[in-house]
C-alpha cells in the first residue's frame, strides 16, 4: 500500500499542465487574489473620499457598494419577500421559484456603480460630445436656492425629455455636483452599452412590464436608493417628446418615491430641469413615430452609427459645424416635505406642480423662435425679426428664459435662418424671400412647440426667476 502510494505514474504533458494551471488558480484565488482586491477597493476609497470634497452632494456608501452585496440587501428586504410570497400565492407557483424570479429581477435592475469610470470616462464624454456638438449654455439656475438644500436631503433632478443627449448633457452640467442615477429603459439592454450603463450607475427598467413582482421589486430598489441619500435624476414623461411640447407624467417612478419613502429621516427635494435644443438630432424619427402612433421607432444601431460616421468625417473635413444651441434651466427646488405640509403631497398633486415648473422653465432659443415666426406667416428676414422683437419682451416679462444670441435679436434671427437653411428647411431667395420646403412644416412644429405663441404677458406660471439671456 505504502510502495503503491509513492510510485510512479505517467500523465499526458498536456494533463500535466491543465493540473498546473488550475492548481496556479487556486493558489491565486486563496492568496493573491484578495489582498490585491483589497488594496484596490481601499484605494477606491481614499479617492472617493478626495473626490466627495468638491461635490455637492457627496456619493453615498449605498452607491458605492458591490453589486452582489446590493442585490442580496434588496431580494431579503421584508416588502420584496411579502411581494414573493403575495406572487407565490396568487399564481400557484412555489415560493422559491417566486424567489427566484424576483432575484432575476433583481440581477436585471441593480447598476454596477463605478466612481472612475463615471468621473474619468463618462464625465469627460459627456463633456466632448456637448461641446463638440451644440454651444451649450445655462440658461437659469438660482445658485442660492441650491446651495440652501439641506445637505442631508435627497436630490431628484426631473427633466423633460427632449432627446437621447438629455442623459449626456445634464451628466456634463451636473458633473461638479454630484454622480447621478438615470432609469434606462429597455433600449439600453444591449451589450457592451449596457455594462458601461450600469458602471455609471444606470439601473434599468421595463417600462411597459405588467407584472406585479417586477413592479415591486423595482420600487423597492428605488425607495431604498432615495432612502440612503443616491442622487436621481428621472424623465417623468418616461419616453422622448413626439411634437415638441412637454408632456404629461406616468406616475410609476415618481409614485414609487412620493408614496413609498419614509421622509422622517430625510427630505426628498425635487429640481425641475427644463431643456431645449435648436437641433434634436433624432428628430425626424420622433415626427414620423408622433404621425403613425408607434413608438418603437424606426432608428437603429446601425443609424446611429451610420450618422456619427458621417458627423466625424464632416470634422475631419474640417466641415463639421455644430447644431446650434443646448440650453438647460435648473428650477428652484421642490420640497417633498413642504409639500406633503401643504396637502399638495398626492402623487398625482405632485406630478402637475413638477411639470408645470418645467414647461414654465423651457429655454425659447433661435430656432424655435424662428420656426414660430415662419408658420405665422413671416416670409423674410426682416419679418420673423419684427415676429420676434415683438414676443421677446412679453416672454421676459412672463419670467420664460429667453436666449438671444450675444444678447441681439438680430443675431438670434440670423442664427435661427442659418440653421433652417442648413437642413434645407427654408430657402431664401434673391429677392430676400424665405421659402418653405415640402416637408417643413411638420419639422417646423415640432420645434416651435416650445415657444410660447400666446402673449406671454397675459399668462401667470408660478413665480420664476428673472430670464437670462447672453
């Protein structure tokens, strides 16, 4: 026995090093493994700790945790395993195959928070892409009224949803405040976008899902991320504007905080964001979904692809120019608290005050300007800039924020031409006539929607700021 335990045997070389290599694994996973994920995850932590010194609102340990940890904290939670038990029981299934589903659920929502690839990559992105493609300016923002948000308080950013550059441009203006959390819908589920989403914090979410677990398990994730103090940032309209106007709010995420979040610890405080563009780069496919009533739009991988090809050899040209403006107005702050003190907490009270101070906010840029004053029926350039000098001082008057470029409505009117004469919208003629294409008008809707072309004066929004114009 002993003579056959200290024999020899002959393997096959490559049996030979397959037990080498697993035996390399093991020793590496038992011994080298952990404490070089140790002293990444402690230097992780030092430079959050550096980086929370200069934002505003200072990323939350909920954030920061792993992944797994996170799931496993959200399936065991008392209201995710009531909401197994209550599925359990009124679809016949057993409760561990309920567990299960919820906890595919669970895998399917929770993001991957990465703080360097949020603040190294997706940062500096948003910030290229911005400039590169729109001159972006701030419009509004009561500087005052931000700071004096209390500093244990949640925040919520609640935007309009105007275009898919919505999630880059306000991640680029938001950049020194704090790290935000979008709900990303089904569109995003693709690989590799989807592992660069969650490692931006996105968490996705089935927009159109029926089903009641789903339905709880996502709100509890949510309750719990705006219990432990995780900046949102959310579109209430829960998809893209088809025609323009700010629409009305689905009540599904906005529901999930209003009445789900205990507020005895922390305040929830609401910023309106309100954001317009001159050039909605997606913009035909939402007036041709807003014409046929179907929203799975007709754009694709393969457009998008097809479009930033040609954007980046039009630049390498040197012929590239920019889509006019992008501009944001932050609103002043909404406290969930104050509200619920003034019995305007119901959800549904909540959801009209929101998007009320976000259309009341929607900065009127060239283009939108220019496009109302065409289908009022100016035929030149002197009459959409009569149109608008007209307009301009009732909007002001009314508290809208109203850009003019360099502060002249004669620049404005010539930037707003130029960019319709661009796209081949307008032509203008010899004689100084302006003259509608074919398919304008459908175009030119779209984009004057956002313009305000009832007198102003004689419309009363909630109190806003002074407009900003430059």
């Amino acid at each position: 026995m002993v003579a056959a335990m200290f024999g020899t045997i002959t393997l096959p070389l490559w049996l030979f090093w397959l037990i080498l290599l697993f035996a390399a694994v093991t020793f590496a996973s038992h011994f080298f493994i952990p404490p070089v994920r140790w002293f990444l995850r402690r230097r992780m932590e030092r430079a959050v700790a550096e980086l929370n010194k200069r934002l505003e609102r200072p990323i939350q340990p909920f954030k920061l945790a792993r992944r797994h940890d996170m799931i496993q904290r959200l399936i065991y939670d008392p209201q995710v395993i009531a909401a197994v038990a209550h599925h359990a029981r009124e679809t016949g299934v057993r409760e561990d195959v309920a567990f299960s589903e919820a906890k595919r659920y669970a895998r399917e929502i929770v993001p991957s928070f990465s703080a360097s690839a949020y603040f190294t990559f997706a940062i500096r992105a948003a910030r290229f892409l911005s400039r590169q493609l729109f001159h972006v300016r701030l419009v509004r923002i009561d500087n005052d009224a931000l700071a004096g948000i209390d500093p244990e308080a949640t925040v919520v950013f609640v935007m309009n949803h105007r275009s898919n550059m919505d999630y880059v441009l306000v991640t680029y203006l938001a950049a020194e405040r704090s790290a935000l959390s979008y709900a990303v819908g089904e569109w995003a589920q693709i690989w590799p976008l989807s592992r660069l989403l969650r490692a931006m914090g996105a968490y996705f979410i089935r927009r159109r899902s029926r089903n009641t677990l789903y339905r709880r398990v996502l709100a509890r994730y949510v309750q719990l991320a705006i219990e432990n103090g995780v900046t949102q940032a959310m579109f209430p309209e829960g998809g893209l504007s088809l025609d323009g106007r700010v629409g009305e709010a689905k009540l599904g995420l906005l529901s999930y905080i209003v009445q789900g979040v205990d507020l005895s610890k922390r305040d929830v405080v609401f910023i309106p964001v309100s954001l317009n563009y001159d050039r909605v780069i997606e913009d035909r496919i939402l007036i041709e979904a807003g014409r046929t009533g179907n929203r799975r739009f007709r754009g694709s991988f393969l457009t998008g692809t097809a479009f930033a090809l040609r954007w980046l050899w039009r630049r390498v040209t040197l012929r590239a120019r920019r889509f006019g403006y992008a501009a944001v107005s932050f609103g002043r702050p909404v406290s969930l608290k104050e509200l619920r003190a003034s019995d305007r907490g119901e959800v549904t009270a909540v959801a009209t005050h929101l998007m009320n101070r976000i259309r009341e906010n929607v900065p009127i840029l060239p283009v939108p300007m220019v496009a109302a004053a065409l289908l009022d029926g100016a035929r030149s350039h002197d009459a959409v800039r009569d149109w608008i000098s007209g307009r301009v001082p009732a909007w002001i008057d009314a508290a809208y924020p109203v850009h003019l470029r360099r502060g002249s409505i004669e620049r404005t009117t010539d930037a707003g031409i130029d960019m319709l004469k661009l796209r081949r919208l307008v032509e203008e003629r010899e004689d100084g006539t302006l003259v509608l294409s074919e398919k304008s008008e459908s175009v030119l809707r779209f984009y004057a929607a956002s313009a305000p072309l009832i007198d102003a004066a004689l419309q009363e929004p909630e109190p806003a700021e002074t407009a900003v114009g430059s």
